[in-house]
C-alpha cells in the first residue's frame, strides 16, 4: 500500500516509464502517477480527454466554481493546439488518440516550481489504459517540498475523482 499519495492504480512498471511530460520539467524530477483501465476503446476515450481543456471532471464544486463539468461530448470543441488550456497547465504536446502533455504556465511554475502533466492512453484487448503522470523538479526549497507532500495528496483525490468520472463516462457511452 502506498502512503505518499504518490500513487493510485499505477503497476510498478507505469511508475517506472517514461512520459512525454517527463522532458518538460528540468531534471531530477520527481512524480506521481494515476491509472485506470476503461472499456472503451483509447481513440474515443480521447475525446473525453480533449474536454479537460474546458471542465476538470473532479468535484465541481471545488475545481470548477460550482459548474457542471459536461457529461456528454462537445461538439465543435476547438482542436488541440499548443499553449491551449488544460486545466491549469498549458498544452506542451500531443498525439491523437495517445496523449495530451501540459505544462505550467510560467507564472504558475514562479510559485509553485516546474511541473508538467500527461494523459497516456494505452489500448488493452477490450479497452484501454489511461495512466496520468505528474512530474515535476525535485530541487527546491524545504518550503515547497513540504508543500508538494500535502499538495500529492489533495491530487491523489481529484485525480482520483476526475480518473473515475472520465471512465464512468467514457463506459457510459462506449460504441
């Protein structure tokens, strides 16, 4: 069992991997890392995960002022472009139907330090695994370090929450 909030639903060899985000943050960096296995197929799990550029899919209450994130797809959402919004990070890379990498914004990355974040779709035999890894740099003032220990926390349960509502969601409406 783990008890640094680093991880949720991750095997040993996803902690291990490496992720686009992994080259935005300067190295030695740290992360964590979130999966799920979802049936349905990774090119339409996508979609959902193209509309994290506008509704976090956690508790809305907190990350989304009260709004409802949407529980069907857009229609017309823009395309993915880099420097979009995704959540609170910037659209650094991409690839349709496999991930959407982001960064923090430099204003952001003064406060709280370099960090990064990739949405990794994998396809299995009758769906697909979405596994999220946070990264960010590991050198950094005792300060933030104690802070990015609570904050691995607080991640671990919106993640959790946005993991679960993308699956129940993407499930829901699988062709």
């Amino acid at each position: 069992m783990n008890l640094s909030g680093r991880v949720w639903g991750a095997t040993v060899p996803e902690q291990e991997a490496s992720y686009p985000c992994d080259r935005l943050v300067e190295t030695p960096a740290k992360g964590w890392t979130r999966a799920v296995d979802i049936s349905a197929p990774a090119d339409f799990v996508f979609r959902w995960l193209r509309q994290l550029t506008i509704a976090p899919y956690s508790y809305d209450w907190i990350d989304f002022r009260g709004r409802k994130s949407p529980h069907t797809l857009v229609d017309g959402l823009p395309e993915l472009a880099l420097g979009q919004p995704l959540l609170v990070f910037e659209i650094a890379s991409f690839e349709t139907g496999t991930h959407i990498t982001g960064v923090l914004p430099a204003q952001l990355a003064e406060r709280h330090g370099q960090m990064a974040v990739s949405y990794t779709l994998r396809p299995l035999d009758d769906g697909c695994r979405l596994v999220v890894k946070v990264a960010f740099e590991a050198k950094q003032p005792l300060a933030q370090r104690l802070r990015r220990r609570f904050l691995a926390w607080g991640d671990l349960v919106m993640m959790r929450k946005q993991l679960l509502t993308l699956k129940k969601l993407a499930e829901r409406d699988s062709p």
